[in-house]
C-alpha cells in the first residue's frame, strides 16, 4: 500500500497535465467555426454576351461569350465573392483558359469550391443548293457533312455561303466563296483563328432518303415536327391517330420552312393519346415517328380559395395560402413583414364571381413609423417562404411541373398609386405611377431556386438564364374599376425540352425585390388556370 501510494505521488502532476491537455483539446473540437457557404456574387468578362448566370445550389457560374472573344485568354472585369471571404485564384488578376472549366475556391473557416463555365456559341453554316436539309457541322470533330440526292453530281456543286469560324477573325485556307465546288472527295480546310488554326474536312455524300421525319415532340394537345428534305423541293406533314389507318394533311400554315429544313405545330389533339407523324415532299414520304401526347392538370388552388392563418414563433397570426393542415402549392411574403405585424397578402371576399375567396397583394411601408423600415410589395408565388435574414426574405421558387401548357389565364383588378420608395437602382422611378407584375415561367431546376433580396447577396428570377424553358407575363400600371380577364401566352425556346419546375409569381409592385414601388398599390388575382391548346 505504501508503494501505491508513493508511485500515485509521483504520477499525480503527468496526469494532471495529460487531463488538461485532453480537455484544451475537447474544448476546442467543440467549438466549430460556422458553417456558412461562401458566394460568388458577381461575374463579368470582358465580351460576354448576356449576364453570367450564378447557381447558388450548385456552386457554378456559367459565362456567356460572343465569338469573337479569345476563349483561352479570357479576362474578368468584375469579379466580387461573399464579404470577408478570399478566393483562389483570384479571377481579376491575369486572363483565364476557359476552353476547359475553371475551378475557383472561396474560403470563409471553410472551402467551397465553384466552377466556372464558358459558353461561346460561334455561328458556323456551309450551304450547298439542292441539298437534302442543312450541312451537319460537327465543331469538334471538325468536319462538315452534306447529304445530296442520288444521282447528284458531287464535283459540280454550288456552294451558297460558308462560315466555319468567327465573324471577321478568322480566315480560311483554301479561301472558299460561293459558287462551284468539287465534293467528289472530302475537301480539307484550315481555319485560323486568334493565330491557332484547325483543320476541318468537308464531306458530301448520296442518300436515297429525299425525305426525312427529323424529330417530334408531343405536349398534351399540340405535337411539334421537324423534318429536312432538298433546299427546293416543299416539305410538309401528315399525321394520324395510331390506332387509325387514314392519314391527315397538316395545314400549310401550320409549316414553316428555310431552305432544306421544316417544321410545324399540330394543335386540336388528344391528351394521352398515340399518334403517328411524317414528313412529306411532293410525292416522296419520310419515315413514320409514333408519340404520346401527354396528359393535362389543372394548377393546384388555382381559384385561391385555400386559406389559413397560422401563428408565428413570435406569436403573430399570419395568412397562408393553402387550407389548414393541406398541400402547400402557393406562398406569399408575409413571413417577413408578419415580423412587424402586416400581412401583405390576403383573403379576399372581392372575387370574379362574387363568391368564395381570391388573392389580394398590397403594397405597404413596412415600419416603425415614416423612416425605420422598408417597402414591402404584397407576392403570392408558388414555392416557399424559407426565411428572413434581417429584414431581407428568402424564398424557395417553383413547384416540381412535367407538362407543358401554351397560356396561362386568370383574372385580375390592379390600382397603382405613385411610386413613393426607390433604391438606388431606381431613382429616377419616383413618383411614376406603380406597375404590377404577373409572370409564369418552366424551367429545368433541379431542386427549387433560391430567391434572396439582400442587397449584397441578391439573387432574383432571371427570365433570360438558361434554365428558363418558357416564359410569358403580364405588366400592366394603371387603375381598373373591376377584374379583367387575363392571357398570358408561353413562348418556348425549345420544343423538346421538358420541364422539372413552374414558377408563377404575381407582384403588386414589380421591382419589389429591390424595395421599390408605391405604398398602397392593391392587386386582386382570382381563377388561374392553364391552357394546353393553340
């Protein structure tokens, strides 16, 4: 005993010691740093062709350049990230090869790496007279492929136009200009750019298909055609139900045509119904493409007559429109200005019909008294209300959509009052007259699109971005004395692309994100629903 107790004498300090230690370093893997992403909030280079679109969720900036721009020299013009974060590289300092995406690090007690992508569309056409629709031009493979009809000679063909690189840049050895060219062999060409030259080899060859069905993309009611077949011959379409025998002529004015290749639109049809289409020529028929239309849906709560009122964490009951305990299709902002007790957005008996319920948004000063607040513009959406960060909301944007209608319609009554508060962006705005906003959109989203409204980290719904499939809206400033119908057509930049979210907004005051607009502009909006017809 008395051994232990000496030994214990002596092994008392080391182990004090070793304990304190052991607790530094407890203490210290306790204490993380916070976990906040690091943005990059503004990307410009010099020649872009369009704002660069930043994807918060997905950590990329995608950049638009016009073709003359040199794409492995590139120079940034505005480069600025989230504050108190460093980025490596720093994109301001030198010029960039974006041939390839660039990889930038933003750092904050964590790393969070972007991605930067370059898109650079360079026009590129190589026309021959006669040919079966346009040249296949392949720029990475650089090769030029023109289809002829059997019988065509190919030493004697008329080239129309050529370009194969950049406007005004790039120059071509051999030099070709319009006129005779002689394809009874493949043809090579260099063409030389920004003093790096690449060789393209141009092929023509026979095919005894005069006519071709090139693609068809079925919505619920309208079916879209392409089709390729000689620069002077007439192309059109036929089509039929799938389980009929019969074919039926699509009318001429549905089809357009440029040279060698047409297209149509073919409305009146079934939802969820087969059909069979084809490309015609004269007297020349092109192969038969089988397709189903897809079905059609109503929008949820599109009469606005779901509505609840829920009670908030600081004990304020605020408006909701969806029923209480139900499905959440649509939101509004009031999860912000409920912080000091408004609703922007209500129930409203002042209906269509004159009964049920519809939306009212109201613009508002939202404050303690004329000079501690902000301008609030009363939104109904369809997403989220996330949270509020200050005084700044952050929503969640769209609603998980496959279908692809033509029109939105509704019904709306708007009363604008004089813009009374401006940001900076907007000065010389005061004191015009407001403007409501009512917009529908698809688009491929991924996950639902993060809308933030601080100033030095906004991000806002860009109608121009590349995820925008379609788009149509509605602005309109002005005093109504009733509800007035309402049509919004969608103007779809691709036909086969199918959408993954929808996003309808509607604003009393359209540049509210930016806190601008007039303090008691009222709008009304009742009876949405989707056409899917022409």
């Amino acid at each position: 005993m008395a051994f232990f107790s000496k030994g214990y004498k002596l092994l008392l300090p080391a182990l004090l010691v070793g304990v304190t230690l052991f607790l530094q370093c407890c203490i210290k893997n306790d204490l993380p740093y916070p976990r906040i992403p690091q943005m990059i909030l503004a990307l410009s280079a010099e020649g872009q062709t369009k704002e660069a679109y930043i994807d918060s969720l997905a950590f990329e900036v995608n950049v638009y350049l016009d073709e003359t721009v040199d794409i492995e020299q590139v120079r940034f013009t505005e480069f600025r990230v989230s504050e108190g974060a460093t980025a490596d590289p720093d994109l301001l300092d030198g010029t960039y090869n974006m041939s390839t995406p660039l990889y930038v690090n933003v750092s904050l007690y964590q790393d969070y790496s972007w991605e930067i992508i370059a898109h650079q569309d360079i026009e590129r056409y190589f026309d021959v007279a006669g040919e079966i629709g346009t040249s296949t031009i392949d720029p990475v493979g650089h090769r030029v492929i023109v289809n002829m009809p059997l019988g065509t000679d190919l030493s004697k063909l008329t080239l129309q136009r050529v370009k194969l690189g950049p406007a005004g840049i790039s120059t071509m050895s051999p030099d070709l200009k319009p006129g005779l060219i002689d394809l009874l062999y493949p043809m090579k060409v260099d063409v030389t750019c920004h003093d790096r030259t690449e060789t393209w080899t141009i092929y023509a060859q026979l095919t005894e298909t005069v006519v071709n069905t090139t693609q068809v993309d079925a919505w619920s009611q309208v079916i879209w055609a392409y089709g390729a077949c000689p620069a002077d011959a007439k192309g059109g379409f036929e089509y039929r139900l799938a389980s009929e025998i019969d074919w039926k002529p699509v009318p001429s004015e549905y089809v357009t045509q440029t040279q060698g290749n047409f297209s149509c639109y073919i409305p009146h049809l079934e939802p969820d119904t087969e059909y069979a289409v084809r490309a015609i020529a004269g007297e020349d028929t092109g192969n038969e493409v089988r397709v189903t239309t897809q079905p059609t849906a109503d929008i949820p709560d599109g009469d606005f007559e779901q509505w609840c009122q829920t009670t908030t964490t600081l004990g304020k009951l605020m408006w909701c429109p969806w029923a209480d305990g139900g499905e959440r299709f649509w939101d509004t902002g009031n999860g912000g200005s409920i912080t000091m007790d408004v609703n922007l957005t209500t129930p409203t008996d002042h209906t269509v019909t004159g009964a049920g319920k519809a939306a009212k948004c109201e613009t508002k000063f939202v404050g303690l008294g004329a000079a501690v607040g902000k301008l609030g513009s009363g939104s109904i959406f369809t997403g989220d209300y996330l949270r509020t960060e200050g005084t700044n909301g952050v929503l969640g944007f769209g609603r998980r959509w496959e279908l692809r209608p033509t029109k939105l319609r509704g019904y709306y009554q708007y009363s604008a009052v004089d813009i009374s508060h401006v940001s900076t962006e907007f000065q010389s705005l005061k004191g015009q007259p407001d403007t409501c906003h009512i917009y529908v959109a698809l688009t491929d989203w991924t996950a639902p699109y993060e809308i933030r409204t601080k100033p030095s980290d906004r991000q806002l719904f860009d109608k121009n971005a590349d995820y925008v499939i379609a788009y149509g809206e509605l602005v309109y400033s002005g005093k109504m004395s009733a509800y007035e119908p309402f049509e919004i057509k969608l103007n779809y930049r691709d036909t086969s692309r199918i959408p993954s979210y929808l996003q309808i907004t509607c604003s009393a005051s359209k540049y509210g994100d930016y806190f601008t607009g007039g303090s008691g502009s009222v709008l009304y909006v009742d009876q949405f629903s989707f056409d899917y017809d022409y």
